[in-house]
C-alpha cells in the first residue's frame, strides 16, 4: 500500500483487503479465547481482551501521527507494518511455548426430525434417541 498510493484504484482495493483482515483481528481473539478458557472464565476473559482492544483503540490514534509525522501519508501504513510485525512476533512466540492441546470430544448427532414426528411415527416407540460418534470411528 505504501507503493502503490499514488494509484488510486489500487490503493482502494488494497485498503479494503486490509480492513477486511485487521477487522477480524478482534473476534477471532475472542474466538481463540473462548475456546481456550474454562466456562466459568470466559466472561472475565473478554472483559479482559475488550479492555486490550480499548486501550490499543486509544493509543494507536496518539502514536500514528509519530509516524506520520517522519515519513508523510505513508507513515500511517509504516506504523501498521510495525504494529501487526510486533503482533506476529508475540503469536508466534506464544505458539512456540504454549503448544496446542488436542480436542478429544465426541460428536453427538440428532436426527433432522422434530420430537412431535418421532412421537407420531408408527415404526418407532416414541423416544427421541440419539447416536455417539467418536471422532476416531467418523474418520
């Protein structure tokens, strides 16, 4: 983006493939985050991350203009090249030491059906009965 900024229609389709990116930063942090934390913390953890996602709302706006300030209209995207490459460097560290734990759960399917059919259903006893498949079987 900073090469291109003289092009017009380049540049506009490139910011809306960035804003699409760093838009999802947020949600996909808290997706992350839920699936990691017990039940009984997962409230305390979005506060937590509402609270980061807060302050980096209010301190990008007062350090952008640093960038700016050096390296011209291009310096906005020089200042999100830092940010997001800090991002990484974090991600990746925190990939390497904490690695991920594998999902053991079993699958549990219902049949596409309402209660009230299978009550009705001559061939059945009435009971809504479920199947267990294991992960290890569905493969």
């Amino acid at each position: 983006m900073i090469y291109l900024f003289d092009h017009f229609s380049a540049f506009l389709a490139l910011s809306a493939i960035f804003g699409g990116l760093t838009f999802t930063l947020y949600p996909v942090s808290i997706s992350y985050a839920c699936d990691s934390l017990a039940s009984e913390d997962i409230v305390a953890g979005t506060q937590t991350l509402l609270i980061a996602y807060s302050l980096g709302a209010m301190l990008g706006p007062m350090l952008a203009p640093v960038f700016m300030l050096t390296l011209g209209q291009q310096g906005l995207f020089a200042y999100f090249i830092v940010v997001l490459a800090v991002f990484s460097v974090l991600l990746g560290w925190r990939k390497s030491t904490h690695p991920n734990k594998p999902h053991e759960e079993s699958y549990l399917a219902y049949p596409p059906v309402t209660p009230v059919s299978i009550e009705v259903d001559p061939r059945g006893d009435g009971e809504l009965t479920s199947c267990r498949i294991d992960q290890q079987s569905a493969k």
